[in-house]
C-alpha cells in the first residue's frame, strides 16, 4: 500500500469551496486503498505576520474542518506539525544538503520577495522548502498530492533526497507528485475570471464553508452577472453564470445541459436562488460538524495528539537513520 503525504496551512478561519473541491476532497477520497498522514503545518504560516490567538484559533478550525469533511482519523494521521520536533530537525538537515541557488529559484520566493522587497523577506520564507522536503521526506511517503503549481516543490524535494542517498547512503524514499485530478474550476463571485481564493480582493466572491447559510446565500445572490437573463453555459461571453452553473452542477451531481434545460426561460433571479439553496445545503452537513467539534476544543487536541504518535513513529526512525547516516551520535 502505497503511502500518501500532504499538509494545508492554517491560514484561514474556513476552507471555501474552490479548495475544499481542489484538494481537500481528494485527500478523502485517497484515504482507500493507501495509507495516509495529513498535517496542519502551523510552521510554514510563521513566514509571514502572526497574530498568535488567530494562528492557534485556526489551526483548531482546519482539524476540525478536515475530520468534518472526512479525514477519519481512525484510518489516517492527522496531525499538527509543529507537535513533532523532528520536523524542524530534519529541515536543518535538508537546508546543509540544498545550495543557495536551489533555494532561490523558488518560484514562491520570487514572487514573495519581489512585492515587498527581498531585504524584508523572512528568512523563512528562502528556507521554508527545505523544512517543506522534511515534511515529506519524514514519513517516507511515495506520493504527495499538489496542483500542477506545486510540482517544482516535489522536484526539490526528490534533488535533496537523491542528493543526500548518494552522498550519505539509502534514507530516504523518492516521492513522487500526485497531481490533484482537475475538476470543477469554482472562479471567484464577484471576479468570475478569477480562480476563487482565500487572497480574493473582496470576501463576498468567496464561498466559505464555515459561513452562516444566510451569509452565503447573499453573497451567491449578489454574485457578478451579466446584463442578459439566459442561464446558459458560455464561459466567454456569461463567465459569471457559467460559474454557478458549475457551482450548481458540483452540489446537485446535475449535468450542465440539465440545468440549462430547468432553467430555459427563467431568469437570474430564479437560478440564483436555485443556487444558493443548493449549496448551503451542500456544506450545511460539514458545517454543523466542525462546529460541534469546536465546542469541545479538549477533544479535538487529544484526537490530534493521537495523530502526532501515530505520526512519530515513522518520523522519529526516519530521523535516527538520517543522523545515523550523517555521522551524527546518538
């Protein structure tokens, strides 16, 4: 059985939908047939301004929303990352065996640096793919699922692991990248050209999941249209109805050409409705869940303690083999 690793950062109260479909239902789905660790990997969020009480209120609401989604934690390691020290331990091994040039082709860190400057970057945020390498290469998992965007990650991870088996001998297992199948495109209400993001220049085109039903049926009401009253699929010329129509289509298993068919003759307002109803009933489920898992925050840590021995196991061994290789006395 094949052994699956990936980790979200909890840098948002919720999960929307773009990512809840994008990602995060898969690693649901990658749950049969392979043996699965998910961490909630609070240390990479230090790389850019903390409030504490927002880091520790969302890394709570991200576990809870994964078990609320369908991460059972009997078949899978949930865990938080910082709970495990070999991490940060195994990331310092990984920034000795990568050179300054690896680590500044990094396409997260151009990008990052080049809006505010690389002399106010973070030192983290050069070195955070090293300690992402450590992540991965911890539980020696065989497949790491990521968007396309995230390959380059999985590229350096495999360049330091190779790297460091040739120099020091066979530790680590080369991970491949699990491309995350491409579903729905769900685009932003109110800039329906734009992938729906937690980094949306407006909160209203963004359908959260741990939103009051009545928040998000505004906001789907409200959604960006354009002048006509057709509900017809024409992502050119009707971006913004093509978009709930896919949206409609994802939370009601309904074909496109069958929506198109119910509402011939209808106008917006009728769709729109249709719409919001549709979803707040579709999250409604996940939504109720991890609030009730909120409400007992003491359960919710042990349930992830759990997670961490579970995790440790595999991360300590891997650890000890890689200063054992390293020379390194223990």
């Amino acid at each position: 059985m094949k052994r699956v690793l990936s980790g979200i950062q909890p840098t948002s109260e919720s999960f929307h939908l773009g990512n809840y479909l994008g990602a995060v239902k898969q690693w649901v789905d990658l749950q049969n047939g392979h043996e699965t660790y998910y961490s909630i990997v609070d240390l990479h969020a230090l790389t850019g301004d903390v409030d504490p009480k927002l880091l520790r209120a969302r890394t709570l609401a991200s576990a809870a929303q994964l078990i609320a989604v369908g991460i059972d934690t009997e078949k899978s390691a949930l865990f938080v990352q910082s709970h495990l020290p070999e991490h940060n331990q195994l990331g310092w091994v990984m920034e000795c065996v990568a050179s300054f040039g690896e680590a500044s082709r990094m396409t997260q860190f151009k990008d990052k640096s080049s809006k505010g400057g690389s002399d106010g970057a973070r030192v983290g945020l050069f070195t955070y793919p090293m300690l992402q390498a450590a992540d991965i290469l911890l539980y020696q998992a065989d497949l790491v699922p990521v968007g396309e965007d995230q390959r380059q990650h999985i590229e350096i991870t495999r360049d330091l692991a190779n790297r460091f088996n040739t120099r020091y001998g066979q530790v680590f297992t080369l991970p491949d990248a699990y491309i995350l199948k491409e579903g729905a495109k769900i685009y932003d209400l109110q800039e329906p050209t734009n992938k729906m993001s937690k980094s949306a220049s407006s909160a209203s085109g963004v359908i959260e999941l741990m939103d009051a039903p009545e928040v998000n049926v505004k906001k789907i009401k409200s959604a960006v249209t354009d002048t006509g009253r057709e509900v017809i699929f024409d992502v050119e010329n009707k971006p913004g109805i093509s978009n709930l129509m896919t949206i409609l289509s994802v939370v009601s298993g309904k074909s496109i050409a069958a929506i198109q068919d119910e509402f011939a003759g209808k106008g917006y307002g009728d769709f729109k409705g249709a719409v919001a109803e549709a979803t707040v009933e579709y999250l409604r489920p996940m939504r109720d869940k991890a609030l009730e898992l909120l409400k007992d925050e003491g359960e919710l840590i042990r349930i992830l303690n759990n997670g961490a021995d579970k995790a440790r196991v595999l991360a300590s061994k891997t650890l000890k083999d890689s200063y054992k290789a390293l020379g390194i006395l223990g």
